[in-house]
C-alpha cells in the first residue's frame, strides 16, 4: 500500500512538472521567442530579481522544486533499488535519497526565498 | 530464513538495460526515459547549487551568466532541453499506458496476434514524431534566433 501511495504521486505530480518546467523554460531559455527579450537581458541580475519578487513565482518555483525533486528521486530510488542488494541496504538507499531530498528542497526554498527578500536597491 | 538475501535475482544488473534478447522500440524508449531521468536529476541538483550563486552578487551571477553564453555551454543547455522534452513526451505515453487508454480492448489470442504493444505503437510514433518536432524547433530558436 505505502508503495503504490508513492508511485501514485511520482504519476500525479507528472502535470505540474510539466506546467512549471515548460514556463520556466519559456522564461529562462526562450525568452526571445516568447517574450521578445534576449536570454542575456532575461537573464541579467536585475530581472532575475525582478522576477524573483513576485509571490506567484515564489510559490510557483518551491512547488515545482518539490514536485520536481519528489519524480526525479523516487524514479532515482527505484532504479537503485532493482540492483541487486540486501533490504538492509534498500533501507540506506531510501534514508539517503530522503536526506539528500530534503536538504536539497531546503536549500533551493532558501535560494528562492532570498531573492524574494532581496532589498529593492540594494 | 535468511533476512539477507535479495529479494529477486537481478542476474544481468545494468547490462540488462541494454540487451537481454530481442528487446522491442518501446524497450529502447524505456533505456532512453531512464538515461535522460537520470541525466536531468543530477543537472536539477547541479542547477540549484549554480543558481544560488546569485547570494554572491551582481559580479558572481553575470560572470556565470557569460560563461553560460559560451557555445559549449549553449549545446549543453540544448541537450537538456531535448532530454527534458524526450523524457516528458514518453512520459506522457508511459502515464496513458499506466492508466489503460490506446490499448485497444482485450481480444481471444487468435493467431495472427496482435498485442497491445502494436496496437499501442501508433501513438508511440506520433509521440516521438512530436518530440522530434519540439526538439529541432527549439534549437532552431536557441541557436538562431
């Protein structure tokens, strides 16, 4: 049951990655087709601030960054866990995927949250 | 009862991916899914850890940002951006799979057989087909835009 409740989510979180990968794409990598500005001016330090101030975005990246983390490491979990190993093993492999995870959100979020206060002018 | 033995024997390990008989086109899209979901975690990891460089100050960002305008770096941006849309679109596939749509119905297994593979595989092609579309289109607007 507790396995098929993970998979369940590494499917469900499928459409948000999708969503939020395609718009920061769109925004990081084709900001001239879809926003008429060059890649360096989208992004140069002012507009990545810029950008970083709004509560959308804030909310946006730190859910994409754990939507995205949750796939990739679950999917990472799973194909270490077909290798041959002990369950004693496995359960290394589960606790350091899950440390890694969340040091990872935490310091992302962190990144996220600092260019979100990030004083005007400063 | 030994708690330590494996719980299945995974004989052929990593080499398995690759050969183990007559694999199928879906075989190999597998192979690719997990190549490119492995290749765009660890550039996810890489990308948080270069993006906090932004906590060093204008100078440490824009000098990052000119590296990254360097053609080595804009062919490796490329090559994310296509293993991103390969993994999402066979993704997609995979998750239509999961949930049962484009099998066709359940059929006797008369000779000729036709298994939901093949009856898949059409939706297979036109997915790929899309994939390649997306993947020369953003290169075109990437490198010439």
């Amino acid at each position: 049951m507790r396995e098929t409740r993970l998979w369940s989510w590494h499917l469900l979180v499928i459409p948000i990655i999708i969503v939020l990968l395609g718009l920061h794409f769109a925004i990081m990598h084709y900001a001239p087709v879809f926003y008429g500005v060059s890649v360096e001016e989208a992004r140069n330090f002012e507009a990545m601030i810029e950008r970083g101030k709004s509560v959308a975005q804030l909310v946006l990246y730190i859910l994409l960054l754990a939507a995205a983390l949750y796939h990739g490491l679950y999917g990472l979990r799973g194909i270490i866990r077909e290798l041959p190993m002990t369950p004693a093993l496995g359960k290394i492999v589960d606790i350091t995927v899950i440390c890694v995870g969340l040091f990872i959100f935490a310091f992302g979020t962190y990144v996220t949250w600092w260019t979100f206060s990030y004083p005007v002018g400063g | 009862m030994n708690s330590n033995k494996p719980a299945y024997n995974n004989r052929l390990g990593i080499k398995g991916w690759v050969y183990a008989g007559k694999y199928t086109f879906e075989r190999y899209l597998y192979l690719g899914h997990r190549l490119t979901g492995m290749g765009l975690i660890a550039y996810m990891l890489l990308h948080i850890i270069e993006t906090a460089n932004r906590m060093r100050g204008v100078v440490a960002w824009e000098g990052l940002m000119g590296l990254f305008a360097l053609p080595l770096f804009k062919m490796i941006e490329y090559a994310l951006f296509a293993a991103a849309v390969f993994h999402a679109l066979n993704g997609v596939r995979l998750l239509m799979t999961e949930l049962g749509f484009f099998l066709g119905r359940p059929k006797e297994p008369v000779y000729p057989y036709s298994s939901s593979i093949k009856r898949h595989r059409p939706l297979t092609y036109i997915i790929m087909a899309l994939a390649a579309l997306i993947i020369i289109l953003g290169g075109s607007s990437l490198f010439f835009p």
